[in-house]
C-alpha cells in the first residue's frame, strides 16, 4: 500500500529522517511509537504529503507520489491531525461534508450521493444523534469522532492518524481506539498512527515501527518488538513486561529511569 524508499525528511536545514525505508501493507494496523522529537509525526506527515521529502520516493500503491496532484492523494489518504480547529458555529453533518471536498469539481455542490456518505459516515462512528449539534458544544471524544467521521467522508483507503488519543480521558481513549479497530476490520482500511501510549498500541496493533533519532530500530508483530532491552535503549525506562490476557499482546509496567552517568 505504502512504500518508502530512502527519504530524507527535515525543516529548512535541519534534517530530522535520513535515509528511512518502510513498507505497509494493506489492511494492516500500524503505530509508530518513539520518544518526542523521534521523527514520528515527520514521518506520518510525509505519508500524506503535507510535509515533503528532500529526497527518496513514497508510492502508494505502484504510483509515485511526485507524480499525485493532492486531490488524488486526498481520495487514497485521509489524515486526522493533532491539532484541529472547526468553524465555530458548525454542525456536525457539515463538518464532517468537508471529507467529501476531493471528490468534487470546482463548483460542483452537494448531491445525494454525498447525503448518504456522511450519514454512512455518522453511522460508523456513533454521531446519528448528534448530526445537528454545533462541534463547539461537544465534548473532546465526540469532537475526535467528528474529525474520524470526516476523513472517512473522503473514502479513503489509508488512514493516518496523529496521536488522536491526545487530551483524551482513560474512557474516550479506549472508545476511539476501539472504534478505529473495528474500521479497520470492517472497511479494511490501512490504518497508520502515532501514539505515546505503548501498551494502547501493543494492544490494538497488528505492527509496531519504534523510531528513535529520526530511524526505525524495531519493526514487527508486537510481541516480536516489544522488549526490556528496547524500551530502556529508546525511553531510557527500566520497566517490567506482562503478557495482557485478553489481547495475548505484551505490556509494559515502568519501574524506573535509567539516569545517565554524570560526567561533573
């Protein structure tokens, strides 16, 4: 679905990914995982082209992304980013029409077919009742559903997620990661996303990819990549792994900072 081949991604001058090779498959749920400032959400952002690599090639498909005008990759790609910002007075079955934009000519207005898509989108992430709400007046978890519910708008066959759990309570972080779960398993969606949290990734991953330093270090099954000697190289955390009983996926309990030996 995705390939990378030896991308160079920075700011300016600053290089922060070089020489990075990954490729996703179909249907698969993917997060990334590392510390901040590991080239994470660097890495999600070139998926979906709002930041451009400096060098190496993205294809989605067999298709080269330098090629893609951004409509074409809005029809394959949906992202929902960290930070979003809605009109304030917008109801949700408006807000979420937008995911319907790249698939519309320049002056072509709303039509029935984009009617079912959004009510099909609100059926899927549980917003029936809440169609005619202002997004202002919502909770965070009901308003990260509406964003959900808006990229699904755009039909997309890969949908990349950063960090969507964030600012999120305990209950509103198992309900989007459930609902993103049952999106992938029901529509097949490719589903790539950051997370901090190890254990909601380990849990609901088919992959992990852990980055550090602007590279991949581990990359597999989460059983194959989660381990005491990977976390304390990457987070600097001592930390003890359990198997969770109902996902048969390991998780970690930290138990201390691995301090740095000072050199004063």
């Amino acid at each position: 679905m995705f390939n990378v081949k030896n991308i160079k991604i920075g700011y300016e001058d600053k290089i922060i990914i070089d020489n990075l090779s990954v490729s996703i498959k179909k249907s698969e749920i993917v997060s990334i995982l590392g510390p901040n400032g590991s080239g994470k959400s660097t890495l999600l952002k070139s998926l979906s082209r709002i930041l451009k690599i400096k060098q190496g090639d993205i294809y989605i498909g067999k298709k080269n992304m330098k090629v893609m005008s951004n409509k074409e990759i809005s029809r394959q790609v949906a992202l929902l980013a960290q930070h979003n910002v809605s009109l304030k007075d917008i109801k949700v079955k408006d807000l979420i029409y937008y995911g319907r934009m790249p698939h519309k000519g320049f002056f072509e207005g709303k039509n029935r077919n984009d009617d079912e898509i959004v009510t099909w989108a609100m059926r899927n992430t549980g917003l029936e009742s809440y169609k005619d709400k202002l997004v202002s007046n919502l909770s965070g978890g009901e308003r990260q559903r509406v964003w959900l519910a808006m990229a699904l708008c755009q039909k997309p066959d890969i949908l990349l997620l950063d960090e969507p759990t964030t600012y999120l309570d305990i209950s509103h972080q198992l309900e989007l990661m459930e609902l993103v779960r049952d999106i992938n398993k029901k529509f097949k969606m490719t589903i790539i996303m950051v997370l901090h949290d190890i254990n909601q990734a380990s849990k609901y991953s088919d992959r992990l990819i852990i980055m550090n330093n602007g590279s991949i270090v581990a990359d597999g099954h989460p059983n194959k990549v989660i381990s005491e000697k990977i976390i304390k190289e990457v987070y600097k955390v001592k930390c003890d792994i359990d198997i969770d009983p109902i996902s048969k996926k390991p998780r970690i309990h930290p138990i201390m900072l691995c301090r740095r030996t000072s050199s004063i």
